[in-house]
C-alpha cells in the first residue's frame, strides 16, 4: 500500500507492470525463512503473483531493483541481519500487527480519498 499511487495501482519491482495493490504479494528480497528479515520494511516490497510466486521472486531483477534504490551500506545490512537469529515474542508479533494494520488501514483511507 505504500507505494501504491494515488488510484491505488503499485509497480511490480521485478517486470514493472501495474496492479491494482489488492492483486500484490509483498515480495521479499531475502527469504522470508529468515526470520530476522522477514518482516523488515526494506525486505518486503511489491510484486505480481506472476513474478513472486511462478518464477520464484525473479531474484535478479530484485536485485536491480535493490542496487538502484538502497545503498551499498544498507544492502550490507540488510545481509548481516540474515545470518542473525530473532525469534518474535507474542508481544513483538501482536505489536507488529497492530502497527502493519494501523498503516494499512490509513493508506486505503488515503487512496480512497483521492
């Protein structure tokens, strides 16, 4: 939803077509097995089913995507936290809901206004 446009359409990071955001999955860079980086905003950004799901995230095309709008600093980050082991609490996790559905819930307000 946060990249959504103002009629509601995000690109897909990997091939650059529109979608309406509901017809989205939010790709992930680095594996979502990763604990870590799972649910880490810069890991996760929009993709087609097409491109997540049938050709397994198009990783090289993500990683275009990556190089062109993080630095070299952040990326480095963003792979050490990859090796790192975090496992959520239930306070975490319910913490995190609460503030992924807050967001969501102010972003479709704001496209439904425009």
């Amino acid at each position: 939803l946060e990249s959504a446009d103002g009629d509601g359409n995000c690109q897909c990071v990997t091939c650059g077509k529109l979608f309406d955001w509901r017809k989205c999955n939010g790709g992930h860079f680095v594996s979502r097995r990763h604990a870590a980086t799972c649910l880490n905003r810069m890991n996760i950004h929009p993709q087609c089913v097409h491109c997540n799901q049938w050709l397994a995230g198009s990783s090289a095309e993500y990683l275009i995507y990556m190089q062109e709008n993080y630095t070299e600093a952040e990326l480095a980050e963003l792979m050490r936290l990859k090796r790192t082991e975090k496992k959520y609490t239930r306070e975490e996790l319910a913490e995190l809901f609460v503030d992924f559905a807050g967001r969501c819930n102010e972003l479709e307000e704001e496209i439904k206004r425009k």
